[in-house]
C-alpha cells in the first residue's frame, strides 16, 4: 500500500534552507558581477589557464544534468518499474542542474552582458555554437517529459517523449565532450574517447547527484528508501563508477601509447604537483575505489548511509577530474617545438601555477548554490517526492527483475 | 495531502509568482539594450580573395634579447596596459628563445598569430566573431566577441590574449575591449593604407619580410618556392601565412 507521507520542509524549515541557498546564489552572482566590472585580472585566470574553477564547476553540472535524466529514462524507455516513480524528480533536477552550469558558465565570459549576441550569431562550426540548440532543446524536451509524466492525463506521451529526451541527452554530451575532443592543439585533449567518457561520467555524476537529492527529501519527509530499492541504485552507481574507471583508463593508456604525448602524461599522472595528488588522491582514491568498496563490500554496503556516502564521494571525484583535466590540460605548455627548450615573455615552455581566487571560488559554488535552491523551490510547489508502492512492485516482480 | 497543506502550497505558489514577475520586468531592460548593441554590428567591406598576406621570418637574423618588434606592435596597437600579473598582460606578439638541449644550438624568433588559413580559433568561435577575411588576415570582431576563450584553447600557437582590465588611451584605429579575446592583426588598418605591419618595418635586421603568397612575382612567394622553410606544428596542416626559416 501506498502511505500520505508528511512533508517536513514547510515554514521556517523550508525558508531557512531556501535561504541558505538563495544566500550562496547571491554570493556567486556578487562575485560574477566584481569579475564582471574589474575585468578578469580579479582571477586566478591568466593567458594560459583562461579556462578556470568556474568552467570545472559548470560542465561538471551541465555534464551530471544530463546524466540525471537516466533515472527518469531506465524508467519509462526501458521499463523499469521500480524507477518510475523517481522521473519527475530525475527530470527536475536535469533542469535545475543545466540551468545552474549554465550560470557559472554564462557569468564566466569576458563579456556576459553579450548572452543575446551569443544566441542571435551561431556559428555551426563551433560544438559552443550547437549549444545555442542543443540546451534550449533540453529544457524543453524536458520539461514536456517532467510535465507528462506528473500529468495522469498526458502519461501516455510519457514513452516517446522520454526517447526523444533520451536521445537528446546523449547528443548534448557527445557536444559537451566534443568541445575538447576536436581541440587538436593540446595534448590534453584531441581523443576520439572524450565525448563517450562524457557520457559515462554524465551517467556516475547525475545518478550521484539524484542520490543525494533523494537522500535529503527522504529525510524532509520523515521516510525511509524500501532496502530493495536502495540495493539497486546503489549497485548502478557502482557500476557507473567503475565504467568511468575504464574510460579514464583507456584515455590514459592512449595518450601514453602516443611517444609525443608521454611527457605530458608524466606530468599529468606523476610529476605536476597539484594534478596528480588530484588524480590519485581525489578521482582515484576517494572518488573510485572507497565509493566501490561502500557500495559493493558486504558489510559497509548494509550501512544505509553507505549510498549517500559513495554519492558524495562520487561527486568529489567528478569535480577532481575535472579540475585535473581542465586546469591540468592548459598548466601544461603547448608543444610548440618538440625537443627544443623554450622561453619567452610570455611564459612558453611554463608550467602555469593557477591558483583560483575568491571570486572565482564563490562563483563556481554559487552553481551548486542555484541548482539546490531551483530544485527545493519545486519541491516545495509540486509533488517530486518519489514514492513507492513496494506491495505493488513486489507482486509485479519489479524489484527482482 | 492533507487541505493545510494544499492551502500552504497555494499561498507559496502565489508570493512566488509575484516575485518572478517582477524580476521578469527587470530584466527586460538591459536584454533590450543589448539587442540594440548587435543590430549596431556593420560588416567589413574591402579585403580581395585574390592577396593572400603573409610573412616570412628569416631566424637566423633574428638577434636574441632584441625586441623592436613587440615594442613597435605595442606602440601601433596602444597595447599599453600593466598588470601586476604579466601573465594576465596581452601579446599579440613575442620573442621566444629556442635552445636544442642535444646540440646547444639556440635560435630566437617572434611568434604571433600564424593567420592559418583553416584557423581553429574561426571553426571554434560560437558567434563567429574570430574571422578570416578574404585576404587571408584572420581577425577578431570586438562587437561580436563574448570572451568564451574557446579560440584560446583552440589556438595551437597561445596567439590570442584575454583582455583582463578596463583599457583606456586606446588607439581609435585599433579598438580593443575588455572582456574580448584578440591577438595579431598584421597591422590590418596599415596594410589596408598599403604599408607594412609595424613590426616588419621596425626590424632592425630586415630578419620579417611582408607581401603577397598569392602573387608568384612577390618576393615572399619566390623565396617560399625556392627556399626551405618551415610552418610551426606543420603536422597540423594548417597552412599558415606565417613561415619560419633557420629552424
């Protein structure tokens, strides 16, 4: 039987956590404003690491939005039961998440008051310029699917336009991952595997993300997740962990196959200081490996706090790979004449030590800050909470299939 | 639900209606002015497709520590702002010293913008606004600009700066903006008055020869053709309009 849960997040409750939210938002807005008025020269950012904190922090939240919406699509395009009552949310957090890196990302630009510019001249060669349609596409290909999928009217629209959203996650991606894959010019990047990695990693982030937020509403609602459903997340975050693993791998494995790219791959991987203690110690150490052990040793995986941790954890790491394959793939100079020493004014043949300032720092955070206050917003109006009718899935053999 | 509950949803649902209004008005405002901002955005009218610029630089000329070229382009281009991190400082071009660590033999040259002629910053730029004219000249438009810095990440020759600071004394031939991406010009408002880019004619050693690739009786195009020299990162195939020689 289904039971009328009491929600918890109304009143001074809701408005103290909105607060805080709308608080962390502001300071980010503050902060891209200060950037905005004093020039770049604020930042850490320079000419060589142009591409900052707040970029590690927005595509990590565009890349996870579109990762949400698998809860949502193993839901209503592959017909698991036991995560049909979880797409409203999947899709709202999609929303909220995309809305939020775009924030960061938008604020980021040496000229935001340009955003119209942006979308009245696209040049389709750019993967940024596919962005002017693959994102407004995305929210409302997904708003159409959140909006079907709430409406008992409209339910039966739910399965195509969940293809199509479907679908269309994965085009953004493919873009998202593209926008270093075609960059020939670096090391770091030019690899047919990014795109895909993307992908995977969007799957990992975004099943993170939606844990975490599921964790929380559970708690406002005083409720608790049905074990058999919480072993299945858990076991498909695991899963998506260890295929990020993979994928990190053969990136790597292929960059240290190419003789010219070994260089870099030793200072990425050993030599770099800051990136490889991040690679190793964040992304591998706290973000793949403890994650896995909490989500598949027996004992710790019985802890039901184990999932929320591994959640958490897996966001940790996201945001250090990132920030080691972002900042990492500019810190280290361009090649521009192999086997020659170089020195210029202008910092050829540097390793650049970008360090991020306040602003930028509050900014990136301000992201986190917009994608939770969204999100707790419609929450509070509309009925997100997923709930369950274990007797009903259990007679179906949805928990078991 | 129970109806307080409904109710409450009800009250929330309507402050907040309210105050997303509101804030809806605000932001007309500014989203009007900048649509009169791009409709004021003329296009260039002037360059042949028949010239093809270029540059050819002789490096064994090219005396290390002598730096004329990138004080007469800061000079031209009124690139005179400091900033107390010069990495942040823009270049539209540089010295580099080269050193073989195998041979000790050293080198030294100006890099600038190589003006590719399939230039990866112009495939990446979202509004187009990094462009190559018809005479190969490949520019930034400082209206269309919105400083992504994808350009930068796409550059393989780290030509392109961010202007990091409110510019003033600028040079009303050269107009620079904060927040916008930009690099070398060729001295685009001096070669479309038929004179050199500055740097050429600052060259104290004659080491930076400017003219025509496309026109086979030009002196560039019959050195190119009868002399080894060399494209930088050639492996990409980019086909610059600058060329090396010496190295």
């Amino acid at each position: 039987m289904q039971t009328a849960l009491t929600n918890r997040l109304e009143g001074p409750s809701f408005y103290a956590l909105a607060g805080i939210g709308a608080l962390i938002s502001l300071l980010g807005l503050g902060a891209a404003l200060y950037m905005e008025t004093s020039g770049h020269h604020v930042t850490g950012m320079n000419n060589q690491v142009f591409w900052g904190l707040p970029h590690v922090f927005a595509i990590f939240l565009i890349v996870a939005a579109s990762g949400v919406l698998n809860v949502a699509s193993i839901g209503t395009v592959f017909g698991k039961k036991a995560y049909k009552s979880r797409g409203p949310l999947s899709g709202l957090l999609a929303i909220t998440m995309l809305a939020a890196g775009l924030f960061v990302i938008m604020l980021d630009l040496g000229r935001a008051d340009r955003l119209v510019i942006a979308m009245t001249h696209v040049n389709w060669t750019s993967v940024f310029g596919w962005n002017m349609v693959l994102y407004p596409v995305f929210f409302g290909l997904v708003g159409l699917y959140v909006w079907m999928l709430m409406d008992r009217k409209m339910y039966a629209y739910s399965k195509p336009v969940g293809v199509a959203a479907f679908i269309w996650r994965l085009v953004m991606t493919t873009g998202t991952g593209s926008i270093f894959g075609f960059v020939v010019a670096r090391q770091a990047y030019h690899s047919a595997v990014i795109a895909p990695m993307f992908i995977i990693m969007s799957f990992a982030w975004g099943l993170a993300a939606f844990l975490l937020f599921q964790s929380a509403m559970y708690k406002w609602h005083g409720a608790e997740l049905h074990e058999s459903i919480r072993k299945r997340l858990n076991g498909l975050l695991g899963v998506f962990i260890a295929a990020v693993f993979y994928f990190v791998l053969v990136y790597h494995l292929t960059n240290i196959y190419y003789a010219k790219q070994t260089d870099f791959e030793q200072f990425i991987l050993l030599s770099g200081g800051i990136f490889p203690q991040l690679f190793w110690g964040g992304f591998v150490v706290l973000g793949t490996i403890v994650p896995l052990l909490l989500l598949f040793v027996p004992s710790m995986q019985r802890s039901a706090g184990a999932g929320t941790a591994a959640a958490l954890l897996t966001i940790v790491g996201g945001l250090c790979f990132l920030y080691v394959f972002i900042i990492g793939g500019q810190a280290y100079p361009l090649d521009m004449f192999p086997g020659m020493e170089v020195k210029s004014t202008f910092f050829d043949g540097h390793i650049d030590n970008y360090v991020p300032s306040m602003p930028e720092i509050l900014l990136s955070v301000g992201g986190f800050g917009v994608a939770f206050l969204l999100t707790l917003i419609a929450v509070r109006v509309l009925p997100f909470m997923p709930q369950d009718d274990i007797a009903k899935l259990q007679a179906s053999g949805a928990l078991h299939d | 639900m129970s109806q307080p509950q409904d109710k409450s949803r009800r009250n929330f649902v309507g402050t907040a209606a309210v105050a997303g209004a509101g804030l809806g008005t605000l932001a007309l405002a500014p989203g009007l002015h900048l649509i009169q901002v791009s409709e004021a955005n003329t296009p260039s009218q002037g360059a042949s497709g028949k010239v093809r610029w270029g540059m050819l630089i002789d490096t064994t000329k090219c005396a290390s520590g002598c730096d004329a070229c990138v004080k007469a382009c800061n000079t031209e281009n009124g690139i005179n702002e400091t900033l107390k991190d010069a990495r942040q400082g823009s270049q539209w071009i540089r010295k580099i010293d080269l050193k073989n660590p195998k041979t000790g033999q050293e080198h030294s040259l100006p890099m600038l913008c190589q003006h590719c002629a399939h230039p990866p910053c112009v495939d990446v730029c979202p509004t187009g606004a990094s462009m190559k004219r018809a005479d190969g000249i490949v520019l930034v438009d400082r209206h269309t600009c919105i400083g992504c810095r994808y350009c930068m990440l796409a550059c393989p020759y780290k030509a392109r700066s961010l202007v990091h600071l409110p510019l003033t004394n600028q040079n009303p031939e050269v107009p620079r903006g904060q927040g916008c991406v930009e690099s070398c010009t060729f001295c685009v408002q001096r070669v479309d008055k038929g004179l050199k880019p500055a740097c050429v004619e600052s060259c104290p050693e004659g080491a930076m020869l400017f003219g025509d690739l496309n026109d086979p009786a030009s002196e560039i195009a019959q050195r190119i053709a009868n002399e080894k020299t060399t494209q930088v990162r050639g492996d990409l195939k980019l086909n610059l309009g600058v060329r090396y020689q010496g190295i």
